[in-house]
C-alpha cells in the first residue's frame, strides 16, 4: 500500500538530509539542500548543525541564509538573539 510506503520514504528523506546539512565533506550545494528540506520537512534535529553553520563566520554564505531560515522556521525565541547577531556578521539583500 502506499501509505507504508509513502512514509518510510519521507523518513528516508529526512535521515539523508540531517546527514547531509551536517557533513563538512558534502559539497555546499548538496548541504544547502539537504539543510532547506530538514525545513520543509520540519526537521527539528537539525538545528544544533543550524546554529553552529550560522555561528560560524567561514561558513559558505547561502549555506548560513539557509542556516538562519532553519533557526527562525524551526527554533524557538531563544534563538533570536543568534539571529539578532546574525544580522551583524552576514549580509544579503534577501535576508536582512
């Protein structure tokens, strides 16, 4: 049946892209993905990954956009001051 089915394989999905948003070896397109549809997904596990990408200052750009787009989907209001500061550090007509 498809409902079987249809679940096992969003779990799958789910279990790859916390992988994937989390591997520094995966290519950053790969993570930027990954890490949008943990968001999609509501993947709540991702987050730690989220705010240790946004945090830190070497991370690839579109990877920390994404990054804040996770913290402020899936977070909580403790998270706003890492956004807040966020702010300070990373630029993008889009975003802030």
């Amino acid at each position: 049946p498809q409902g079987p089915r249809k679940a096992e394989f969003t779990q799958f999905l789910r279990d790859r892209a916390i992988t994937i948003s989390a591997d520094p070896a995966a290519h950053e397109t790969s993570r930027i993905t990954a890490l949008a549809l943990c968001v999609d997904l509501c993947e709540s596990a991702v987050l730690p990954e989220a705010r240790r990408i946004l945090t830190d200052p070497e991370a690839d750009p579109q990877l920390r956009i994404v990054a804040a787009r996770a913290i402020g989907t899936l977070g909580s209001p403790t998270d706003l001051p890492l956004l807040d500061r966020a702010r300070t550090t990373l630029s993008h007509p889009l975003l802030f």
